[in-house]
C-alpha cells in the first residue's frame, strides 16, 4: 500500500484531533470566563491541554502514514488510542522534568514520575466524561473524507437522533443545576453547609463544576461534578449529530431507462 502523503497526513490529524480540540476548549474557556475565579483555573490548564493536542496530532500523523483506516469507526479508534497515548506521554515527560528540576529547587523528598500514572488515568478519565471522544468523533468525521472514507449508509437519521439526545441531557443538566434560579434562592439550598461550615451562607453561579457554589465565610461548596458532566457529554452529542448531519448525504436516487430516455428525447 502506497504511504499516504505527509501533507495529506498532517492535514487529516488536524482536522482530526486539532480543530476539536481547539472548539471544546474555546467552549471551555468561554464558559468559564462567565464564571468570575474559574476562569484562571481554566486557563491555566489550557497550555497543557494545547501541548497535548499538539503532540496528538503529530502522533495521528505518523499513525496514519503507516496504517491509514477504512472506516470511519476504525478511523474514531484509530484516534481515540492515540489521544490517549498522547495524554500519558506529555504527563510522563512532565513528571520527568519536574523531578530533574526539583532538586535544583530545593525539593528532595516529592517524586513527580511516582505518581504519573495516576495523573494519567485521571486525566484520560477526565477526557471521557467531559465528552472528549464525542469530539474527536467530530474531527474525524469532517477529517474522514480526506481520506475517501464514505459514510455507508447514510447516517442522517442517527445524526438528528444523537443532536436531540444532546440538547435534551445538556438542558435537563442546566435545568436541574439551577440556571435560572436567583441567587437568593439558591443560597436557601445552602443552608445545610452553613450548618457544617458555619457562618451566613451565600451562592454563586459557575460552569466548571456546573451550578451554584455555596460561599460561606470564605469556605466553599462546589456542587455535584454529575451535572457537568452531563452537561459537557450534551453539547458533544449535539456537535456530532450536525456534524454527522451536514457530512451525510442521502444515496443518489439511480436513473432508471425510461427517465434516461426521456431526458435524451427532450435535448433532442
């Protein structure tokens, strides 16, 4: 099999893992720019997150040179694996540099590389409930033609359906973390972590986690991490279905003999 293209390799990840990459996390950042404090804590996860697709795309690159997938499944798995392989990779080789750094710091006792595993399997934990494979289905599914990969059958239908689910979980999350609600009412609900924190009990709204943060005295209470994910797994679905919808195209209907005929009759 003839390797295909670097160009055309290099293109396909990007459109892959890059664009969506770059979309959820102009989502994200949007969001959590509405959302007062969190919006540096969004942003100060956002450069790891761009070296990670980076890396990811690069990666997809080479994967594709060497095996390019027949299918658009094969083509998600394809990419899903090597989003993951990505995201241990650079905390791996963060772990390191941080523990050659640390005894120049004064550090001696704290070990990065110990505990890179489990950042690892959290972080591709993280990647999954906040819709992460949703999108990269989405990348692939725009990236797939690049590489003549058909959507057999048509998936319009799936596409319609998977966009309604979405924006049915993404509301129902909104709805029930509160969005809507006055600040006041909300801040009734804290009564109960007033009662353990102690202190007058106020409410503020956020996006990351989703819903009302009880404040009291400095003390928080972020709510249930349920709810977001509910949230991010919904705008996903929602992404997927248009995608899935506008790179679909009904089967061209054949052109049966007599219709054939009466089109040359009439250019006669």
């Amino acid at each position: 099999m003839t390797p295909i293209p670097w160009p055309l390799a290099v293109r396909y990840a990007a459109t892959a893992i890059a664009l969506p990459f770059g979309a959820a996390a102009a989502i994200a950042l949007g969001l959590a720019s509405l959302s007062g404090g969190q919006a540096a804590l969004a942003a100060g996860y956002a450069p790891l997150a761009l070296l990670i697709a980076v890396v990811a795309t690069g990666l997809l690159a080479l994967a594709v040179r060497r095996r390019a997938p027949r299918t658009r499944m094969g083509a998600v798995g394809q990419a899903l694996l090597v989003a993951a392989v990505a995201i241990v990779a650079v905390l791996v080789i963060a772990a390191v540099i941080a523990d050659a750094v640390a005894p120049h710091a004064g550090d001696t006792t704290s070990s990065s590389v110990a505990f890179a595993p489990f950042a690892a399997g959290f972080a591709i934990g993280m990647f999954a409930l906040l819709g992460g494979p949703l999108w990269v289905a989405v990348g692939v599914a725009l990236g797939a033609p690049l590489l003549g990969i058909r959507p057999e059958p048509p998936l319009r239908a799936p596409a319609i359906g998977a966009a309604l689910l979405g924006t049915a979980t993404a509301g129902g999350a909104l709805v029930l973390a509160g969005l809507g609600r006055s600040a006041a009412h909300a801040a009734r609900a804290c009564v109960g972590s007033a009662s353990v924190l102690g202190g007058e009990a106020t409410a503020a709204w956020g996006w990351f986690p989703l819903g009302w943060t009880c404040v009291v005295d400095g003390g928080t209470v972020p709510p249930p991490w349920a709810l977001t994910f509910a949230f991010a797994l919904g705008l996903g679905a929602v992404a997927l279905g248009l995608c899935l919808w506008a790179t679909s195209r009904p089967p061209r209907r054949p052109i049966a003999p007599s219709d054939a005929r009466g089109a040359s009759g009439a250019g006669v």
